[in-house]
C-alpha cells in the first residue's frame, strides 16, 4: 500500500505519517515546510519519501514522478485563522489551487482507494443547533474558512465528475503534541503551553466560558484512517471529541495566571460537533478524554520552549485587522 501525505511536515499531518508508517504503509509527504518542520518526521528517516514543493506549484507539483498511490491524505493548507485577514491571497493560493492541483494529481492515480480532505468546522461558522450535524448551514465567517469550504466543495466534485473516492473529513478544535508553534498568532494551546513556560498569564479571550470541541490528534488520525479504509465514497463526516470544554476548563487544567483579552467577532460562544454520523458508518469513537489529553500536553510542554510568546499588547496588535474588518 502506498500514500501520500500532503502537510505532513505539519502537526496533524506527522501524526498520520507515525500511524502509516506504523501499518506499514509506503509514506509520501509533501509539503514546503512554510509551518511544518522535518524534525516532526526525524522519528522516520529512511522509510519515508520527502517532497518540499508548494502545492500551489502547479508545474512544480506535476514534475515529481509520484507514481500511484492508493490513499492521498490532503492535510497541507495555511490553517491559522487570524492571518487570513491579512493575507487572502496567500489562503486562496494554498488552500483552494493547492486542493485543486492535489486533485488533478488524485486523477492520475490509477489505484487510488481514497482522497480524504481535511476540512475544518469552521464552515459552520456562528451554527443555530449544538452539536452542530454535517447539513447544518454553511456561513464561513472569515477568508481561512471560505477557503477551506470551497476546497471541500472542489473536493467533493471532482469525486463525482472525475470519480474520485473523496471523503471530507470536518475536524473540531485538534489539538496534541507537535500543536503549532509558528510565528503567527494561533490556536489556544500553542499560545497557553508558550505563555506558561515563560510564566506570563495565560491571554483568555473573551470571559473564557466560551466552549470548544477540543480533539485529541490521534483520535483524529484514526477517524481518517478508518474513512480511507470504508467502502463510503463522497461522505462528509464531522470529527469531534463527542463534548465541549470550556477555556476557562483548560486554563483550569493547566494552571498559571490569567489575563483576559476582548472577545473576537465571528467567532462562535461553542463549538460541538455531531460525531453521530461518523460513530455509526465508520465504526469510530474517540478514546483520548480531555484531562488525559490535557496532561499529555504538559508532558511534553518541552516543544513549545522557542514557541513565540504572546500577551495582551502583541495579541492586538496582531488581530487589529481583524477587529477592524469584523466587527
Ligand atoms: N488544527 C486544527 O484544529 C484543524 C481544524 C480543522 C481543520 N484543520 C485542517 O487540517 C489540516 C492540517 O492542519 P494542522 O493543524 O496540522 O496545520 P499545520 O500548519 O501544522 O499543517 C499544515 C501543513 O501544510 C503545509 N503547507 C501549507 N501550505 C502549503 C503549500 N502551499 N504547499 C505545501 N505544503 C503546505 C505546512 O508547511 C504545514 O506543514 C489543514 O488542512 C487544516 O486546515 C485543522
């Protein structure tokens, strides 16, 4: 068996390249390390296959003599939300042409068993109904989540015109070890690990009762193993932990001093996915529970020493266009 793993220098991405590898699965990554970093693949030298090459290259794309793959995993994406208001372009760029290029691409797999898209929750954007099922609305609230919807709808239609077996995968909230430490403002963990290392209060937006489906990366992992693997073709199954925390649950957990920083618009009070749909056809259950998860990050807080260190000042500063436009 053969796959390719697009991101898989990134976070989500290297934790599907371990569960490959681990099945025995000849892995293929590409990605241009633009976030992703080779030290989140070092654990596999000499039984993978890297490609630094920007899927948004098509002709740089189509010169690698890939050869069939019988699973392509399209993890790469630009995938923080904030910058997305300053940098449009570089989304659409990355996350619809990449898909596009990564679809052209599945065409010309002979075997292929299954493309299986990253897609993200953020398509619901502010959602009338908790969970929140996979016919729910789409209203993306900002350009990361447009750009990652339209590279669904890409997705899904070329499965039907080209008969390609697509399944889109909506991930909730992932986080786990190798969470992201770019120089962007990002998602929660990332800042809180970093802030709590350097013993600076941990930056709560909004009064923190806000919830999110936080998801523990393994589970995550093993959802779109068992999508890749299913005789389903054409589906969209949410990806969720089954339950909603608060972030005043995890800055709880985690400990430290608090500071609080305005709420951000466009972005929902909860997040909580419906994971009926995915526990019924694909057999799949979340195992890690969110303390466990929680405690896994602190075991391994060592990653986010050189992470970059936010407060309240800088934390403005780079979400200014965002208020602007947003509110
Ligand atoms: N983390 C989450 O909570 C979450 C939620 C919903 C959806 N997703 C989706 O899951 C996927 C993986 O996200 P992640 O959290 O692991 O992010 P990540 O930034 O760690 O991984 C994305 C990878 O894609 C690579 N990449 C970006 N642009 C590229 C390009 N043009 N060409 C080649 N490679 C490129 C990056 O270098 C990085 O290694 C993304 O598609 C993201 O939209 C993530």
């Amino acid at each position: 068996m053969k796959a390719l793993v697009t991101g898989g220098a990134g976070f989500i991405g290297s934790h599907m390249v371990d569960f490959l590898v681990n099945q025995n699965i000849e892995t293929t990554i590409v990605d241009n390390l633009v976030n992703g970093r080779l030290e989140n693949l070092a654990q596999h030298s000499g039984k993978i296959t890297f490609y630094n090459v920007d899927i948004s290259n098509k002709s740089a794309l189509d010169s690698v003599k890939f050869g069939n793959f019988d699973f392509i995993f399209h993890f790469a994406a630009l995938a923080d939300i904030v910058p997305s208001i300053d940098n449009p372009m570089a989304y659409h760029a990355a996350n619809v042409e990449g898909t596009l290029n990564v679809l052209e691409l599945a065409k010309r797999c002979s075997n292929l068993k299954k493309f299986i898209y990253a897609a993200s929750s953020s398509c619901y954007g502010i959602p009338k109904q908790y969970p929140t099922p996979e016919e729910t609305a789409i209203q993306p609230q900002y350009p990361y989540a447009l750009t990652k919807r339209i590279g669904e709808e890409y997705a899904l239609h070329w499965g039907k015109v080209y008969n390609i077996p697509v399944i889109s995968t909506r991930f909730f909230n992932v986080y786990g070890p190798r969470h992201r430490t770019s120089g962007t403002y990002g998602a929660v963990f990332g800042v809180f690990l970093a802030q709590l290392i350097n013993k600076k209060p941990l930056t709560i937006v909004g009064d923190g009762f806000q919830t999110r489906d936080f998801t523990f990366v393994t589970d995550v992992v093993e959802a779109c193993y068992k999508a890749a693997t299913s005789n389903f073709r054409n589906e969209i199954f949410n990806v969720g932990s089954g339950n909603t925390y608060s972030v005043n649950q995890l800055a709880e957990l985690l400990g430290g001093e608090k500071t609080y920083i305005p709420k951000r618009p466009g972005e929902p009070d909860c997040t909580f996915a419906d994971i009926s749909k995915i526990t019924s056809m694909l057999d799949w259950q979340p195992k890690v529970k969110f303390d466990e998860g929680v405690k896994l990050m602190l075991d391994n807080i060592d990653f986010w020493k050189d992470a970059p260190v936010w407060n309240a000042k800088s934390i403005e500063q780079a979400t200014s266009t965002w208020f602007e436009k947003l509110s």
